[in-house]
C-alpha cells in the first residue's frame, strides 16, 4: 500500500514537472523578434508595395525611391525630436513662445517640401491611385483600420452598427 502511494506520488511530481517544462517552451516561440531598423524598413517596403500591387519592373524601380523617401523623412522627423528642454511654460516669454512655433512650423514646412519632392519624383513610376495609397497617413494601429470604414474587417460586430469596435459608421478610431 504504501509503495503504491509512493509510488503514485512520484509519477504525479513527475507528470507535473514535465508539463511545466513543455509550457515554458510552448511560451519561447510566441516571444517576437526584435527587429533591426533595416530589416523594418524591408518590410515596410514589401508592404507598401503588396499594397499598391506593383509588378516586378515597377517594383524594381520603386524600391531604392521609397527608401530614400522614407530615410528623408525620418531625417526630418529626427530634426523635429531635437528640441530644446523646455521651460515651464509660465516661465517663457512671448518671444520665446513665438520663436518656437515658427521654428515647429519651418520644421513641419520641410516635410511637406520632401513630400512633395517625392511626389514629382514617384509621378514617374506611379498612378494616382497608387499615389494617393502611397501619402496617405499611414495606419500604425491595427485597430483603426477595422470597422465598415475599412472593407478588410471581417470581426463579428459587437455592436449593432456593423463595426466591431466602439466607434460609429464614418469614423476610423476606437473611442
């Protein structure tokens, strides 16, 4: 009797420790791989082009041109994360605030201009509608592009609106 228990208990400790064990493991796949910013860019550029169903001609020439777009514009935006530390804003000045709005706004200025340098530039390779799919904002929040907003929702509404989430007909953002 007492081997029996004995006998029970071990193979329950191991039965339990093994299944442990397989759970960590079934965990280590799902972990995601941080990515380097070449292999982001990669990917944003397969993307965009899935997107704007481009053929291999098309592609070839669009690659190099929408890398260089995108490294233009992150060089703009870098320029405008560089701003200075801030003061409280009751301790700056008029002057102060107004030097800094005309600097955001020069700042904001040199994206439209790199954007429509690009613009001229991708006329060549692409359609209006693919130039419109190209400059248009992009969607960096998978929620925002479900809904009868966007046509690729295939969500079981929760509401009676046909938009799985928590917004109305027209509107593209979760409230």
């Amino acid at each position: 009797m007492k081997t029996n228990r004995l006998f029970i208990t071990v193979m329950m400790a191991a039965i339990f420790s093994c299944g442990n064990m397989l759970a960590q493991n079934a965990q280590a796949p799902n972990q995601k791989k941080k990515l380097t910013p070449e292999q982001r860019q990669e990917m944003q550029i397969n993307r965009m082009q899935k997107s704007l169903m481009l053929d291999d001609e098309t592609a070839a020439k669009f690659a190099p041109l929408y890398k260089e777009y995108l490294e233009a514009l992150k060089a703009c935006r870098t320029e405008m994360k560089q701003e200075k530390p801030q003061q409280r804003k009751a301790e700056r000045t008029d002057a102060e605030i107004k030097k800094q709005l005309e600097e955001r706004l020069a700042k904001q200025k040199k994206v439209v201009e790199t954007k429509q340098t690009y613009l001229a530039k991708f006329e060549k390779i692409l359609n209006a509608r693919q130039l419109e799919k190209l400059f248009a904002a992009p969607r960096h929040n998978k929620h925002m592009q479900a809904g009868p907003c966007a046509p690729q929702c295939t969500k079981k509404p929760m509401r009676g609106n046909g938009c799985p989430l928590q917004h109305q007909p027209g509107e593209c953002y979760p409230r």
